[in-house]
C-alpha cells in the first residue's frame, strides 16, 4: 500500500490575508475613535469646569459686594457737595484720569418722590451701562449686544477706622491718633490694610455726615496719621467751594467717627488687542479697574422695588432694568437679580459653548417700604 503525506508547512491565503488585515483595521479603527472620542470628552468637561468656575466666581463675588450695599450709610444714603458752588461727583474713576463708565456721576433730578442733588445711594443701578468707556466698544462680539452695570456703596468694616481718635487740624484734613492701648495687630493708617490715595473716607459728627476722597498721606506717631481731602480730587468729591455736603463743611463740629467706604463697580471690558477675551472688571472707590474673571459674554442686572402704592396684588416692581426711570428710588430696592454669562472655545474643535448662571440678592441695608407689611 502507499502512504499518503501532507505539506505540513502550508500557509496562508491571499483572501485570508486580506480579511485578516480588514478586521485587524475595522478594530483599531474603532479603538483609536474610542480613544479619540474619550480624550475631546475630556477637555470637554476639563473646559466647561472651568469655565463654570469662572462664572461662578464671577456671581460670587458680585453678589457679596451688592448684598452689602447701603451698610454702614445714614438711612438712606447721603448727599455730596451740593448747593452753590458744587458740581458733580463720580464713580468708577481712577486717579490717571481714566473713568470706565459713561455714565459715572451720583444721581441728581427727580428720584422716586424726591428730587436730589449729587446723592450717594447705598446701589445706583447701570442699565446699558457695562461696557468700558473710552475703548469703542459698545457691544460684546460673543452675544451682539451691550452689558449693564452696578455700583454698590458700603462701610468696610475690617479696617478699624472708626476706633481712631479724629480731629481736623484744618478744613481740609484729619488727623487720625490710635487708641492708648491698641489691641495686638491694630492695623496703622499707612499699612498694607490701611488706606490709600483714592480711598473714600465718611466722616460723621454733630453737624452732619459728608464723605471725602483721600488725596494725600503722612504718618503720625504710633500708626497714625494725616489724611488730606483737597480739591480737584479724581472723584470731584472733595470740594471746598461746595456750600453744604463736603469735608470742609462739618470740620467745625466733634466728636467725629470716620469709616473707610467700598464703592465698588462691575462692568465689563473687552480689551483692544488681538486674541483678548471679554473680561469681567471690579473697580473701588478712585483706584485702577482689575480683571475678576475671564470670558465673561454677558453682564445684566434687574431690580425688584416696591412702594406703599403696590396694594392691588399686581406685581408692577419685580424684575426692573432700570428703577429710577420706573420711578422708584435706589432705596425700594429690595431685591437684585443678577446674570453673568461666560463663554469658553474649545480646543479641540475651536467651537465655543456658554452658561449663564443666575442669583437673586437681598439689598438688606437698603431703606424700603415692603408691600406685605
């Protein structure tokens, strides 16, 4: 019989080849797709955290500076140099010169039931008022439209002021002295906590409360010192000339109590140069405006405000762009809805995407007469 033998080294085929290499590509393929599809998911989320955060600083630190608004102020607020001689001051300007509002002087006219004359309220909304001044830019490229802001004035209290001994060596200065015994880590006038030129002072004895903007500082004995409020100051605060409402006009009276005051502003700012994001800016008191967060795209706020005429049940004060011109005072303020809107691009498909985040405020130093009482 004859044995019958077999090639034991035989290989592969062409089609066996062929269809080994196209499942061998189909699985790598959608290996790299899942890879590459978990890796944009990824900065996805890595980006819209970081984002997220950044509005939400950006809400935070809003929302703390308006619930503040009005504390520490006479009820009500407060005038500022008024009568013959006096002009108008402003706010959200620096000491070079530069205002970053357009419209930045105090109230003045027909308020509500009053009519004032260059009055410090406790907020003075800015409705269409958000953008920079002086750059151009009206509207944000992001969104086509333009940005409102807000100002809010208060007492701050972490700097020990008030504890100060205050005399007026002329009309135009006061000279601070710390108490005998300071307690330990009492801050000195001159000092990193301290104040500072463009710092807004409130002074308050027995002919009255005026506020004056810190133009010059010279140290005294034991942490003191001199504080100067001369004229032709970066707020027009001061102002000598003023008949009623200024430093020089309650210099003749004691004892006197000063606070250091906060008149913080936040607009938005869309920088000139190329490549540069909108930016939410803080702004105090006469100092330089800084950035508080990045790729802000959206800056609005509306007021809830109500009267003693508000007795129907219809709401008619609830989410106002603009109380005044509704004919409310900066004092009905009872409530501040504030949204801030950011933007991110992605850098892995150069789309963008936004969030809005959204809070609501009580004014709760401000002066109102609530509709449920």
């Amino acid at each position: 019989m004859k044995q019958v033998t077999f090639d034991k080294a035989r290989g592969f085929t062409m089609v066996e080849l062929l269809v080994a290499m196209a499942i061998g590509l189909i699985v790598i393929g959608a290996a790299t797709s899942l890879f590459n599809t978990a890796m944009n998911s990824t900065t996805l989320i890595t980006e819209q955290a970081d984002m997220q955060q950044n509005v939400r600083a950006a809400l935070n630190m809003i929302a703390k500076d308006v619930s503040m608004a009005g504390s520490g102020l006479p009820s009500g607020g407060l005038a500022l140099p008024y009568g013959a001689g006096a002009t108008a001051s402003r706010y959200a300007c620096n000491q070079g010169g530069t205002c970053y509002l357009g419209t930045r002087n105090y109230p003045s006219g027909t308020v509500g039931k009053s009519v004032v004359s260059n009055y410090m309220y406790g907020i003075i909304p800015g409705p269409a008022n958000g953008m920079e001044f002086g750059t151009g830019i009206t509207t944000i490229a992001a969104t086509g439209k333009g940005a409102d802001s807000v100002t809010a004035v208060y007492v701050d209290y972490s700097f020990p002021l008030n504890q100060y001994t205050a005399t007026f060596p002329t009309n135009t200065s006061v000279k601070f002295v710390p108490p005998a015994t300071p307690p330990a880590g009492f801050p000195a006038i001159i000092s990193p906590t301290g104040l500072n030129i463009g710092d807004l002072v409130l002074l308050t004895n027995n002919l009255g409360s005026a506020v004056g903007e810190v133009t010059a500082l010279a140290a005294g004995a034991s942490g003191g010192g001199t504080v100067t409020f001369a004229n032709l100051d970066a707020l027009n605060i001061n102002q000598t000339g003023a008949a009623n409402g200024s430093v020089a006009y309650i210099s003749g009276g004691s004892p006197t109590v000063a606070y250091r005051l906060w008149a913080v502003s936040y607009f938005v700012e869309v920088p000139t140069l190329a490549g540069q994001t909108p930016r939410l800016m803080r702004q105090i008191n006469g100092q330089t405006a800084v950035p508080m967060a990045d790729n802000i795209i959206g800056l609005n706020f509306t007021y809830d405000a109500c009267d003693n005429t508000n007795t129907t049940g219809v709401i008619t004060c609830a989410g106002l762009p603009d109380p005044i011109a509704s004919g409310f005072t900066p004092n009905q303020v009872h409530k501040v809805n504030i949204q801030v809107m950011g933007q991110s691009v992605l850098s892995s498909t150069g789309k963008s995407i936004s969030m809005a985040l959204v809070t609501s405020v009580s004014t709760r130093s401000l002066s109102f007469k609530s509709r449920y009482n």
